[in-house]
C-alpha cells in the first residue's frame, strides 16, 4: 500500500501534517468541493460501542487560504474557525454548532485535507484558535497529551487522521501521541471490497498499560491515571524529560554499536532502498564522525543525519520521536532515508540487517533496547496493525501495512467511512 506520505505527495501539495500543541498548526494543503457532475457523496458516520451514552465527535482540517476549519454535521461542509486578534481563543462556543452526532451518515461536501477526527468521552476537548496573519481561518491549537496544564489532558478522548481530496481518501488509526480510546476504521468503497482496520481491541487502553507495567523499568511511566482512573497511555515520546528523566541512556549503546558497525574506515556499508517513489533506487550511507552520510541521493536534498543525541536533544527524544536529527523532509529522498532510519532504530533492526527496510516484521522488537509500547500495541492491535510510531508507516519491502491504513482512489468520491470507537477498559 502507498504510504501516507506518498499519497499526500501524489494527490496534494505535499506539506507536513499539522503538529500537536500550544503551537499553530501548519497550514497548506489545498480543500475544495468534490468534482462536480457525480451523483456520489463520500459519508462518515461516528460508532460508539463504548457503553458510555456521553461522547463527543468532532472533524477539522485545513481550509482553503490557510488555517483550519471544522466540519458542520447539518451542511456536510468545512466552516473556517475564527482568525482572532488575541492567542488561545476559546472555540467552545463555535464548536456548539459543530459537534458531530454518532450513528448517523454524515455527507461530505467539502474536501477534508490533513484532517483529523476527534472523539472523547464524558465531556467534550477543548479547541483554541490562534492569529493566522493573512490566512482564511484562525490557526488551531489541538489538545495535547503531553501536556500537563492542557485543559483536555485528564479526559479520555483520541483520535484517527483522514485525508479526502481530489485523489481519493487516506485513513489510518494512531497511536503515535499514545492510546486512551481504542479505534477502528471501516471504509466501503463504491466498488471492491470493505477494507477494515480493528486497531486496538475494547479494554485496549487497559491491556497496553498492563503489558508496559510488566516490562519493567520507565514503561510504566506511561500510563496516565487520574485518581486511580486510568486516562491514557502515552508514546514514551511524549513524556517530559525524555532521555534525562526517564528512559536515560536507554539507546546509547545501540546507537554507539550502530555507528561503529557503518563507520567510514573498516565498517560495513548501510543500503537503503528509496521505495515507490524512486523505485529500484538504492543509497549507501557510512558514519564518518557523528554523522551518517548517505552516497546516491540524486534530487538535492541533505544527504547526511546527524548521530542521535548529538543536536541538542537526547537520543531517545530523536528515535522514539522520529524528529531532530531524523526529521525527514516531506517529498524527498531525504525525507524516504529518515523514515527507514526512524523506523530501522525503532524497531531495532538497523544493526542487524544492513539492507533497510528489508528486514521482516517478525524481526520487530526482537533485540533490546525493545520499544515496548510500539511492540506491545502491535501484539494487541488487530492483524497486528497500529501507528505506534510516526514512522511506522514504513512497510518491510516483501510485505503489507503495518500501520492501520485505508486508501480507496478508483471513485475518489464514492465511499463511506465508519470511525468506531471502543471501551477503554
């Protein structure tokens, strides 16, 4: 299957997703109404199995011109957040109008680009707009997890990303921020088979912070509870002092072993396969210092990365949250390199298979130091397939997806998407 960031390449200016935060998000892909003329109209339609009768949907992408919108169940289109004077301007009172109700089809009028579904239980998330100088919409600040003074940060609420544009539609589930409410994704396409993504199973939540309580160590950190309620787990990525607090110096000698086995002067050669977009095209990348320098990169981006820990962040900050030094540049051969290195650290197949990603899923997590809550959410999720990481889109050469996703493009405008949301624990 082509990878999220492929799709978004081939179908969209290709720009980042937008970031989690106290931070505008980045705005850049372009909406717009479907194609005119077809009788068909794209649907998505909320479940809740959660047993709670409380729950809270929402849908937001970018919009034309800059900035955020929010779908509105009654017209089935994208409505532009306001663009504020002031920063972290409360959306609670436009959101009334906005708030998606479950088990009802809702039709899609607009385009959803970079979009992002939203479901919560008991009480609803909050949404702030911040000033988007010169854009059509005001910038949005997203709840964080990872963020301690975020007025959502003891709800349990989670989300899935989708894409819909001229191309077709891209879906997946994620657990890159962490877990708190267990989802799954049905898309039926207008023509060929129901695809299917069970994610985490009902009591998800529950398991995963048990399995990460038994291995020991800071993976119990991850588990968020709130007067004995548990709320979340969270990504180790997300936890604060990353590398200094917790899980210190928890890849320092595999990244030392993974330098010195590529190094420049009697080490073995790292080969690199550049995928779909430049099929049958290989790098070789050698260590010379504390930098790992790729030969072969043909389209101009940066052909080196610098060792993990060495541009002021710690190691396990840049490998568990795939960024600084393995940040990749979207659309590039560069930005292909950073995610099979991402994706080779995390998983722990970089020192023992020299030619990436060709390493096989049963090789996951298989040598230490383990990723144990990536490990742990591919063995409870359905047919093992979870966003545990945000390079987890990266599929071993000889097999299938391993992330969770969806894709239809034979009638970008012919299908329909049901987002269930389970129990958490």
């Amino acid at each position: 299957m082509v990878s999220r960031r492929r799709f978004l390449g081939l179908s969209a200016a290709a720009v980042s997703a937008p970031v989690i935060g106290y931070a505008a998000t980045s705005p850049g892909f372009a909406a717009g109404p479907p194609a005119g003329g077809t009788a068909a109209v794209p649907t998505v339609r909320f479940v809740n199995e959660t047993g709670r009768a409380t729950a809270f949907a929402y849908v937001h992408a970018d919009v034309p011109g800059g900035g955020q919108g929010f779908l509105n169940p009654s017209t089935g289109r994208l409505d532009p957040i306001p663009n504020p004077a002031e920063r972290m301007y409360d959306l609670s009172g436009f959101l009334d109008s906005h708030r998606v109700p479950f088990d009802r089809d809702i039709p899609l009028n607009d385009h959803l680009t970079g979009g992002r579904a939203y479901v919560s239980l008991g009480q609803s998330v909050s949404f702030f707009a911040n000033p988007n100088a010169g854009g059509a919409a005001g910038a949005l600040v997203q709840p964080s997890a990872a963020n301690p003074a975020d007025p959502s940060y003891r709800i349990a609420w989670d989300y899935c990303e989708f894409t819909y544009n001229p191309g077709g539609i891209w879906g997946n589930i994620t657990c890159v921020d962490g877990v708190a409410l267990p989802i799954s994704l049905t898309l039926t396409p207008g023509s060929g088979q129901v695809q299917h993504v069970g994610g985490m199973p009902a009591g998800g939540t529950a398991a995963l912070a048990e399995r990460l309580s038994r291995a020991g160590g800071d993976w119990g950190r991850c588990a968020l509870y709130d007067g004995g309620r548990l709320v979340r787990v969270s990504s180790p990525a997300k936890l604060p002092g990353l590398g200094t607090e917790v899980f210190a110096g928890h890849y320092r000698s595999y990244v030392d072993q993974v330098w010195h086995a590529y190094r420049a002067d009697g080490g073995r050669d790292l080969r690199i396969a550049l995928g779909d977009v430049w099929p049958g095209r290989t790098v070789t990348g050698r260590t010379h210092g504390d930098r790992l320098v790729f030969e072969g990169i043909t389209d101009g981006s940066p052909n080196s990365f610098a060792r993990p820990g060495t541009a002021g962040t710690t190691a396990e900050a840049d490998i568990f949250g795939c960024d600084g030094t393995l940040h990749g540049i979207n659309a590039t051969q560069q930005g292909r390199i950073a995610a099979v290195l991402g994706a080779a650290l995390c998983r722990t197949t970089l020192l023992s298979n020299p030619s990436q990603p060709d390493a096989t899923s049963a090789e996951f997590y298989t040598h230490g130091p383990r990723h144990e809550y990536a490990r742990a959410v591919h063995e409870l999720a359905a047919d093992g397939r979870g966003y545990a990481f945000p390079y987890d889109d990266v599929t071993p050469t000889e097999e299938s997806d391993l992330a969770g996703a969806v894709m239809y493009t034979e009638r970008p405008g012919d299908w329909a998407l049901a987002i269930t949301v389970k129990r958490p624990v």
